[in-house]
C-alpha cells in the first residue's frame, strides 16, 4: 500500500520515534508548528476518521491516552497542549492514515482558522 505512515510503521522510511508499543507508534512531526510537535498513529492502516470501525474504538482511545502520556513525559501536560485530529480536505488532511497532532510547549491560539465565516450563498 503506497501510505506514508504505513511506511513509517514498516520502517521503510525513518522518522524520530519517541515512543512505540505493538498498537501505536509515537514521531515528532517533519514541520513542527510548535516547540513540541508529535503524531500519534495506530500501526493498523485507517485512511480517515470516517474509516473508524466499532472494533477500533480501544485503539483510538488508546492513542489519545498515549498522547498525554507522552505530553507527561515531555513535561508539558501540566501547562496543558493542543490534539488535532484533521480529517479529509476541509479538515486539512494530507496523510491518509489517522494521525493524532500533538503540539505543545507555548500557548495555543483558538480558534484555528482566521478567515471570516460567510453566511450568504
Ligand atoms: P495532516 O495535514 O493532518 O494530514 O498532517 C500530516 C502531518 O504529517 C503534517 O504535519 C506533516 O508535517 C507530517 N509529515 C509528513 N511527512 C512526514 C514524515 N516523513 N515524518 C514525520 N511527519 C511527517
Ligand atoms: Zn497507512
């Protein structure tokens, strides 16, 4: 299957892995967009948020309680961190195969977009 994170999964491609276990793995994003920016991913292939099954639901809640493990570990959770799950075009997705955003290490502006909602058809 031609998935970016597949690969990574495979170890096809490198990336800086911070944490690991035999459901998820844990890399710091290539374009942080904070001090601190990792993804979270399940190894099992799910192309979006849409794709989750009822048989997925402990991994996808094991991967956001990885995430504020990790966050610990770094040392930010307290300070608190920003999780973003993006999903399809309108969401700003590029990868897919489900990956949790974890960003962290600053305050985080809210909300995330800066254009003004247009009402009028
Ligand atoms: P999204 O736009 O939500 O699909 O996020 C995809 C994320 O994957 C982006 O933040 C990219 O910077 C990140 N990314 C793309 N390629 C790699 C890579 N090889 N290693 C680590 N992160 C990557
Ligand atoms: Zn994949």
């Amino acid at each position: 299957m031609d998935c970016l994170f597949c690969k990574i999964n495979a170890n096809e491609i490198p990336a800086e892995v911070i944490y690991e276990d035999d459901k998820v793995i844990a890399f710091n994003d290539i374009n942080p967009q904070a001090p601190s920016h990792f993804l979270v991913i399940p190894r099992k292939h799910i192309a979006t948020l849409n794709d989750i099954g009822d048989e997925d639901r402990e991994l996808v809640g094991h991967m956001v309680q990885v995430a504020g493990k990790v966050a610990a570990e770094k040392g930010f959770a307290a300070d608190g961190y920003r999780t973003v799950f993006n999903c399809n075009p309108h969401g700003g997705q590029t990868v897919y195969h489900i990956h949790l955003h974890v960003l962290g290490g600053k305050p985080m502006g809210w909300p995330p977009y800066q254009e003004t909602l247009k009402t009028e058809v």
